[in-house]
C-alpha cells in the first residue's frame, strides 16, 4: 500500500484542508462551479468538452476532472447512485472549495403525462423520501434549489432550445422498492406512493437531488439539479439505448450553459455592488 495511502487512512472527512479520504481531492483540485452526475462515464464525457484538464483522478465511484472552460475553471464530479455516496461527495469537497455552486446532471423518471422521454426536468425543490439528510437537518427542513442557480438553468434552457419542465422532484434512496417498481419476490410497500406524489403536483422520480439542495444549502452553498428523462412511468416506457447519448448531451448542456450565465450574473452583482442577482440586472 502506498505510503499516501496509508497516511490518509483513519482521518475524517471534517480534516479541512486535507486531501479528502473518498474523492482523493485536496485544496486547489476542485473549481468553484461544480457540476455533479451520477453516472463516472458521463463525468469523462463532460471534461471532452473543456479547453483543457488539469486535474483528473478517481478514487471508487468519484471521478473528478477540474479543467479550464470559456477561459475560467470548471470541475465535474461523479457521485455514484443515491443519497448516502451523494453526501461523501458534498461533505468532502465542501472542505476544500471556498463557495462552491453545484448543478446536478443526472437522468430522472417523469411521472407527468407531458414530460416525455428525452425532456429535461429542473427542479425547484425536491421532495426528501431519502433519510440521508435526516442526519443533518429535521424532517421538515426544504430542499430547495437555490434562486439563481433555478434561474440560469431556465435560461439556458431557453437558449439552447431545449424542451424542458420546472417542478418539484422525489428523491428516494433506491431504484426498485422506494419508486414503485414491481419485481417478482418483491412486495411493494407502499404501492400508492407515486399516486400521492402525483396529487401533492410532483414532477420527477430521482436519486440524488434532495441531497445536494438540501446539504447546499446547509452550507449555504448554490445549487441547483437539471435531469434528462430517462423513463416515462405513466406509459411504462423506458428510454431506449441509442437514444442515452442526445438525452444525457441536452442535460450536460444546460448545466454548462447555466454555469456561464452565472458567471455573468455574478460579475453583472460585482459591477453593480448588489448581493443578489435580480431580473433587472440583464446579463
């Protein structure tokens, strides 16, 4: 075992300042706009799209390239599935960035009739089914995506052309029993979840988000989750292989372009002294 390795065992991730035990990432290693995905193969595909990498590395399911793109920094990072490896991610890299903003691009289930296949869904809020952040804040604490980060994903949205929905998601803290899904030796129990969800107007069926919003905004940090649809549960239909990779494209467009209209958001607040960003503040 290398002698690094050994040094890092048995220190807490709470070690500010450190090279962090499960993203193997150290001070000045991570961006201050961070975007974050699921899925490592997807985190590879988005650092195709910088100017240059300057940083690559991957400890388990977080791989992580910090790069230069439109002339500034950029980071994307891989979280794995669900809520708990979701939580490693922004406890360690919230000890090594000084005010990080975080935009998730992940692949999501539609339970409204009109988000179909392919759409994108933006997430004001998200309804906390997992009991991962139940361990920081109490049950009733919102996970709310922060105002300027919801705002910047509209708009990219919009000008990339992009066929989109705003809403509130679901998160739960698994794939099979916690969405519903029926399998043989199985039971459901609670089969009339997605029912309530659709009455209570939710939107989207996901595995991270609420953990990101709500730990983001514990720390006070900007995030924000944009996710393609990848299944259509009132059909029952599910995305089709051929057609991940122009899915996954629009979601990783948003996301950067929503990232460069918060660059001009935060330079238009410098110029004009301003705390906020707000809609009389063109950009």
């Amino acid at each position: 075992m290398a002698k690094k390795t050994l040094e890092l065992l048995g220190k807490p991730p709470s070690d500010s300042g450190k090279t962090q035990y499960h993203i193997a990432l150290g001070p000045g290693e991570l961006a201050e706009h961070i975007l974050l995905c699921g899925d490592p193969d997807r985190a590879t595909r988005v650092s195709k799209l910088f100017d240059k990498v300057t940083v690559e590395r991957q400890h388990r399911e977080y791989v992580t390239y910090t790069g230069i793109w439109g002339r500034k920094p950029i980071s994307v990072m891989s979280t794995g599935i669900g809520p708990d490896n979701t939580e490693i991610a922004l406890v360690e890299l919230s000890q090594i960035t000084l005010n990080p903003t975080l935009i998730r691009i992940g692949s999501t289930g539609s339970l409204r009739e009109e988000a179909k296949i392919g759409d994108l869904i933006i997430s004001w809020g998200s309804v906390r089914l997992e009991n991962t952040t139940t361990f920081f804040v109490n049950e009733g604490y919102p996970a709310a995506a922060h105002f300027e980060v919801l705002m910047a994903l509209i708009a990219a949205a919009e000008k990339k052309k992009l066929r989109y929905h705003v809403g509130l998601t679901a998160t739960a803290p698994g794939f099979y029993g916690a969405q519903c899904r029926e399998v043989p030796g199985f039971p459901l129990r609670r089969p009339e979840l997605i029912d309530e969800l659709i009455a209570q107007g939710v939107h989207n069926f996901e595995m991270e988000a609420s953990a990101v919003l709500t730990l983001s905004a514990l720390r006070g940090f900007r995030a924000g989750a944009v996710c393609a649809v990848y299944a259509h549960r009132p059909s029952g239909k599910f995305i089709d292989k051929s057609d991940i990779p122009v899915a996954e494209g629009r979601c990783i467009d948003a996301g950067m372009e929503a990232i460069r209209v918060l660059r001009q958001m935060d330079a238009v607040k410098k110029k004009r002294k301003r705390r906020h960003w707000t809609p009389d503040l063109k950009v």
